[in-house]
C-alpha cells in the first residue's frame, strides 16, 4: 500500500475519471421489469387458481382453510416484494443523479466521526467557517445537497446540508438524513448513525447503504472493535459489499504549560503507533477475514494541523486513506459503478426466492388435507347410508302395520300398496339427498347445490299383492230318501272329524266326505253340491321383507355410486388445482433463478 497522498491529489485524480464512469442502471432496470412482470404473473395465477377452486368448496371445509392460508401467504408474499421493490427503486433514484462519479457512502455508529470526515474531504477542515469556504476556489467548491430525511428530534433539519454547504457536528444526533456532497468523479454521502435512540435513522441508513460503490465504515479509536460494529461489517461482507475499515479518532489531546502565555496549552497528537497496529490486529482477528493493513487509523483533526506537512498528513491515516481511495477508483471504480447495481438485484432476487419457500409446505399441507377430507367423506358416507336405512326401513315398517287389515282384500291391498310406493320413492330420494348433503357439507360445495335432483326410482318395483286359494265342492241341498237320516249323520261326524284333523278347511273336506259315507248307509236320497274358494294364504310377508331389501339396497347403491362419483370429481379438481398452484411456484422460482444467473452474470 503507497505510503500516502494528499487530498488534493486525491481530488483531482476522481476529477480525471470523470468521463470514465459508467453505470449498468440501465440494464438493471431491464432486469427490474423481468421481475416486475414475473410478480404480476406470480400473483395473478396463484390468486386466480385459489379463488377458482374457492368457490367449489364450502367456507367450513378445512380445504378452504388451505386455500385461505394460501392467498395470506401470496398477499404477505406481495407486501415484501414490493417493500423491497420500493427500498430499490429509492436507491436506484439517488444513483441516478451521481453516475459520473464514485458513491462513496460513510456508514457507523453515532458519533464516530463521520460528518468530520467528511467535512474535511469536502474543505480540508473538519467544521470550516466561512473563510475557509470563501477562500476555495470555485473550481474545486463541493457541492453539498440533502436527500430523505427522518425529521427526528434533536437531526438535523431538512436541507441543513445544501442550505449550510457542509455536515454538521458535534451535536448528538448530529445527521438524521441522506446527505452529502459532490466534486468532479466523487459523491460522498454522509449517513445517520447506526443504533441511534431514534431507530428510523439507522433504518435510513441501511435502506441507503447497499446503493454504495464503495463503504467507509468509522468505528472509535477510544472503542474499537465493539460487538455491534463487528455484527455490521459481517453483514455487509456476507451481502458482498465493498468497504474499507476506518478506525477514527486515532489521536490524543497533548497538554503542555505555554510559557509565554502562561497558560495550558492542549495539542493534537496521533496515539502511538504501536498503539494504532494493536487496535488494527484486534478489529482484524475479531472480524477473520481482513488483513490489519487493510484497515486504516485516521485523525481528519490533525490531519488538518498539519495540512502543509505531508508527512504528519500521512502519519494521520488520512494521507493513506487518500491513497488507497485512489487505487480504488483508478483500479476498480469503473468495475464498482457497474457492478454495484447488478449485485443488489442480485440479492434483491435473492431475498424475494426465499419468500417462496414456504410455499413448498403449503403444497405438502394441501395434499394431506385433501387425503384427510377423503377418509372422512368414505366414513361419513358409511354412516349416512345405516341413517338412512333406518329412517326408510321405519316408514315401510309403519306402512305394512297399516296394511295388515287389507289382507283378505287384494284390490285395496295393492291399490294401497301402489299409493305408499310413491311416499316411499319420496322418502327415499329425501333421505338419500340429505344423506349426499351431510356427506358433502364440508367438502364440495358445488354437489351442495345439487343435492335436490331426482334420483332414478323407477327401477324400483314391488310384486303384487296376492293370496293363495282352493276351490272346494260342498253340498248345496239333499233330495228326500232314506238314507238322508244316515247322510247328515255322516256329514256331521265328517265335518267334526275333518276340523280336528285340518282345522276349518279340514271340516269342510270332512263334511263332504261325511255326508257320502252316510249317504251310502242310506237309499234313494241324492245330494246337490256347490264349489268355493278357500283362502290358504298370500304373499303379505315376502313383499314386507323385499320392501325393505329392495330399499335398503337402492339407498346403499345410489348413495355409494353419487358420492364415488362427487368425490373422484373432488379429488380430481384439488388434484389439478395443486398441479396448477406447483407449476406457478415452479415457474416463479426459475424466473427469479434466471434473473439471478443473468444478473450473477453482468458482475464482473
């Protein structure tokens, strides 16, 4: 590292690179849109995939659950791009004013000299009054402006910087806005203190930082290597930021008694330089990753007593801070200034890829809820059809009891059966409808709708009701003869006989038989006969029990048949809208993964 230079070589040597600067805003806008339009395209098919899908699911079901957990991710997912969009868009603002010159950003803690510093990059003095700024030519004048201000108690004021041309200091929140100041291929910004007692000063900072081609961090000499200041430069090396480590305030106040005046007399001197390496190598080893020489022990203030002494300008650090600005920018500032650009779109694309992740587990929770709704729509199907069952088998019970006086009647049996036929097909459709409705209640909400269509009941058919008979001769009249004392005799133990043996239609059977045995006893006499029909039985229970098969059964099998049918439907909708919602995060994820390459790229 050269040993060290003055400021005003340093200031003309930004002023020959000038013309050199370039800037890949442009291309990084061209990357912008490519984003911009991936969200729009991100939001709008998973948005529109979800509230599709929506509106077959009832607002119970733990499916629109999901999918309302879902749309809250895509509308979180929204809200942090676009925080970042506008944290962007912000920066790349600023820079636009500044592409013909190094950004150079000073960043630290409160109070660690920066507004000093940069007082005297922009004057040569750290608080210079108006001789000083009167005395410089107009050539080399800086030019001071003021960005974003927080507004906050005790900062400095809007447009203090540009109004005063110049920072101020020792006030104790001295800055509290985005301010700095211009000369010829140089922007120094001056930046609020980090860990201010009014948070949104370091939060201004940190939203300005990473627009920085190149990052001075100050930390005190008299605290060097603090937690929270090794905490702030890890994060900006892992985030790849360029800087340099100043350590400031690397002076003493010397007392001596002013003989001539009589009096103490307090001059500047730097901390010994063994002093000065030991704080380099402890801030060094702490951080593990930079080497002590690359970190440099400054005094702006003595640097500034001793302007027209090169030697104690370079014994300050200042002279080697002016050196090693210059091998910067003769060395890497084009490379910077095209780079820094690309590398926060880089991690602008970085950050908004991890937004999707937890995506992949609402997929995982979707599917499991889809298999969990399944199992409860086969469960809920089993007891609904034993519900319904029951609730059919009851009415055709009450029917039949009904029926029971219509026995010896076989027209009014079927005419009656006929008539609760129809009451039954009803019973039927509303008990299987309700049934489908309760399986489904939190499942689909189209079949809800659906549940009033008529069911095919027409198939369903009962035998007729019929009763089984005889026809029998009995006798009608006897003609007079002599036997006709024997014949009723006959026909008297015969019919008694006949009922012991076979009951009624025994006694009839005996009688007949009877009465020809006794008729046999007797002469001369004739018998006159008439046939009837005798009731032996009829099919009342057969039609009972098939009544209540033939229902139970069309419940089950139309039942089954409608609810296999909805829920392969079902399954089959959430099954596309899940292939639907993947393919969108798997589209969105390579699109930002081809930002990302593109942008990696462009880095050189």
């Amino acid at each position: 590292m050269s040993k060290g230079m003055s400021r005003q070589t340093l200031l003309e040597s930004f002023g020959e690179l000038k013309g050199q600067f370039d800037t890949s805003l442009a291309e990084a806008k061209e990357l912008d849109d490519q984003f911009m339009a991936l969200q729009k395209k991100f939001h709008q098919g998973i948005s529109g995939h979800l509230l599709n899908a929506q509106e077959k699911i009832p607002k119970e079901s733990p499916i629109r659950v999901q999918f309302e957990g879902f749309l809250a991710a895509v509308k979180r997912t929204d809200a942090a791009w676009q925080k970042n969009i506008n944290c962007r868009d912000k920066g790349l603002q600023f820079r636009k004013g500044f592409n013909d010159s190094l950004l150079v950003f000073v960043y630290g803690k409160v109070k660690s000299g920066k507004s000093s510093l940069g007082n005297y990059m922009a004057w040569g003095q750290t608080d210079p009054d108006i001789h000083v700024k009167t005395a410089t030519p107009a050539d080399r004048q800086p030019s001071f402006f003021s960005h974003e201000n927080t507004h906050s108690e005790n900062g400095d004021s809007q447009n203090e910087a540009l109004n005063r041309q110049e920072f101020r200091v020792g006030a104790t929140e001295a800055t509290s806005s985005i301010q700095g100041f211009r000369l010829p291929g140089l922007t120094w910004v001056d930046s609020p203190g980090l860990h201010s007692v009014n948070e949104q000063n370091g939060r201004l900072a940190k939203d300005y930082v990473e627009h920085a081609d190149l990052i001075l961090y100050t930390m005190r000499s008299d605290a060097p290597g603090r937690a929270s200041d090794l905490n702030e430069i890890q994060e900006l090396k892992t985030n790849g930021k360029e800087m340099l480590i100043l350590v400031t305030g690397s002076d003493i106040n010397q007392e001596d008694w002013d003989e001539v005046l009589d009096e103490i007399k307090v001059t500047v001197q730097m901390k010994p330089q063994e002093t000065r390496r030991k704080q380099r190598d402890y801030i060094a080893e702490q951080l593990g990753f930079i080497n002590s020489d690359q970190l440099v022990s400054i005094s702006a203030r003595y640097a500034q007593e001793h302007a027209n002494d090169l030697d104690k300008v370079v014994d300050s650090g200042m002279g080697q801070l002016f050196s090693t600005l210059h091998r910067i920018s003769q060395q890497d500032g084009v490379r910077l200034k095209r780079n820094v650009p690309m590398r926060n779109f880089y991690q602008f694309i970085k950050i908004c890829g991890d937004e999707l992740a937890p995506y992949h587990q609402f997929i995982t929770d979707l599917e499991a809820t889809m298999v969990r709704v399944q199992t409860d729509v086969t469960k809920s199907m089993t007891n609904e059809i034993r519900a319904a069952q029951a609730k059919m088998r009851s009415k055709i019970e009450i029917s039949f009891e009904e029926f029971v006086g219509l026995r010896n009647d076989e027209h009014r049996m079927n005419e009656a059966i006929r008539n609760a036929h129809r009451n039954w097909n009803e019973l039927l459709q509303q008990v299987i409808g309700h049934a489908l409705h309760e399986i489904f209640s939190k499942a689909s909400e189209r079949f809800k709708s659906a549940v009033s269509q008529t069911w095919h009941t027409s198939a369903l058919s009962l035998p007729d009701f019929s009763v089984d008979k005889v026809t029998e001769m009995i006798p009608s009249g006897v003609r007079k003869g002599n036997r006709g004392l024997f014949g009723g005799a006959g026909t008297l133990v015969g019919a008694g006989l006949g009922f012991l043996i076979g009951g009624p239609v025994g006694a009839t059977v005996g009688s007949v038989l009877g009465g020809a045995a006794g008729g046999a006893a007797g002469h001369s006499a004739e018998v006159s006969t008439r046939s009837i029909e005798v009731i032996t039985g009829d099919n009342f229970e057969q039609i009972r029990e098939q009544t209540r098969t033939v229902y139970s059964e069309a419940i089950e099998k139309t039942i089954r048949a409608q609810a296999d049918t909805s829920l392969t439907q079902l399954l089959a909708d959430l099954q596309q809208t899940i292939r639907q919602l993947s393919q969108e995060i798997m589209d969105t994820q390579q699109g930002l993964d081809a930002l990302k390459l593109a942008a990696e790229q462009k880095i050189r």
